[in-house]
C-alpha cells in the first residue's frame, strides 16, 4: 500500500505541473461523429426521430464542453477522461464498471485524479434508456446527444493517458491535433462513413471499454507524429504533414466513435421496449 501511495503521489505532482485537458475533439468532429451515427443506425422508429431532429443531436453533441464545464467546472472537466496509468501495471485488468468497487480500491481522490469516463458513458447511457422508458423526448435527445460527445472522447487517444499534451517538449500537441482533425473532419467524416457500422451490443460497459484501449495503444504513435509534423512552418503546414500521416488513424477512430456511438443508441432504444416515439412527442 506505501508502495502505490507513492506512486499516485507521483502522479498527482506531475498532473500539478501538467493540467487536465480541457477538450477532446473540437467541435466540428464531435458534430461529425454525431451525424455518422444517425446515418448509420438501420431503419426504424428511432433513426426517423433521430433523423428528424439531427441538428439538434449535434448541437447537443458539443455542450459539454461548450456549456456544461463553465457551468460545472471540475467537476465536469474529469467526466471527460480517464488517465489509465492511475491504475497500475495492467489498468484494464483493474478497471471494472462498479464505481463503488473502484473508489473503495483506489480512493476516491485517486478517482477524482484520474477521471471518470467510461463511467461517464454508463451513467449518461441510463439516463437516455430512464428517458425512453418514461417517453420524455426532451431528455431523450439531450442523453443521445451528450451520449456523442463522451463517446467521442473515448475515441481520442489523448484523452486516455496522463500524456496527453505529450511530454515537457511536446507542450501544445492536443490543441495542435484536434484543430488538424477539426480542419479536415469533412474528408475524414467522408472516408469514416465507409467504415463506421452499428453492431449489436448487449451491455454498454465492454464495447467503452474495448474502445479506450484501442485508442490509447495509438498515444506514442501520436507523440511521434506530431513531432514530425512540427517543423517550424505554418499551421496549415503542420497540418497538412500531421493529416498525411496519420489519416488512416483518424479516420478509423472516428468511424469507432460513431460505430460505439449507433451501437448504444440501439440498445438503449431496445433496452426500453423499442417505443415507436416518444409519448410526450
């Protein structure tokens, strides 16, 4: 136990020096998976509501980071993220669905600390299946929509790992990436359509986290990546180098989120007896 209380301690001060991030995909591309999601869902009740309302979803899709962390704060800020390495050599084997279990394990600073959004993704994914079940359209498109945008962040693999500004002589790298994605999202958004389906899940909390992990074995390939792309041109530059690197990542992260994103949709949808609309409607 003094052996992992040093190291949380080590972490803590080291996230001291290095603030959480403050977003994960900007605008454009969470509106993006947002829309690929609806595309995707097969023909039913539930994508004609969807449809019917799509820009509505995607500007709910950015309000948690445009209203929701003013209006919240930290307390917001840590639904975004998860910084695995809190959780030991092996933290995908440590890291289980009862919050509880994990706060009585870890602490509930360390959780604090470290973030909390896979249990983020299972908590809004209820509130959408309790919105359904008692026909509440309003909240129905507010959970679907906050839904897109946490789901998006567990698609970023810098959203996953105390790197994720890089190290000291990365500084910047999340602001530089996802305004390059944001900037080309309408031909990632293209090539994303191609791949992005809507599989049948019967649970929420695997197919999360199968989805951090993928995401977060990308996090040097990242690093790498943007320090090639840095070579004291223009931002356009920079960005053009980064894209023509690491588009079929891009790309293929996007098509996850909106993939996981259609999937939950679904089974919350059916989780609640398939309504034909909402009652309230």
């Amino acid at each position: 136990m003094k052996r992992a209380g040093a190291i949380a301690f080590a972490i803590v001060s080291l996230l001291l020096l290095h603030p959480a991030p403050t977003r994960a995909w900007d605008n454009r591309t969470h509106r993006e998976i947002a829309q690929l999601a609806i595309e995707r869902l097969p023909p039913s009740p539930l994508k004609d509501y969807f449809l019917a309302n799509d820009e509505r979803l995607r500007r709910l899709s950015v309000e948690p980071d445009s209203i929701l962390k003013h209006r919240y704060g930290k307390a917001e800020q840590i639904r975004h993220y998860i910084n695995i390495e809190y959780f030991g050599a092996d933290p995908f084997a440590a890291i289980v669905a009862d919050r509880q279990a994990m706060e009585r394990k870890f602490g509930v600073s360390t959780m604090q600390h470290a973030g909390t959004l896979p249990w983020t993704i299972e908590e809004v994914a209820e509130g959408l299946h309790q919105a359904w079940a008692r026909g509440d359209c309003e909240q129905v498109l507010q959970q679907a929509g906050y839904l897109a945008h946490y789901v998006g962040d567990a698609s970023q693999p810098l959203h996953s790992t105390i790197l994720f500004d890089g190290y000291r002589r990365d500084r910047g790298m999340h602001a530089r990436i996802e305004l390059a994605v944001d900037d080309h999202i309408d031909e990632i958004g293209i090539a994303a359509s191609r791949e992005t389906k809507a599989p049948a899940i019967d649970s929420v909390w695997p197919p999360v986290i199968a989805q951090i992990r993928e995401a977060n074995s990308h996090v040097e390939e990242l690093i790498q990546a943007d320090r090639s792309a840095r070579n004291g041109g223009s931002r356009r530059d920079y960005e053009e180098a980064f894209i023509g690197r690491e588009r079929t990542l891009v790309v293929s992260e996007v098509a996850s989120a909106a993939s996981l994103l259609a999937s939950i949709w679904l089974f919350e949808w059916k989780h609640s007896g398939s309504p034909a609309k909402c009652s309230s409607q």
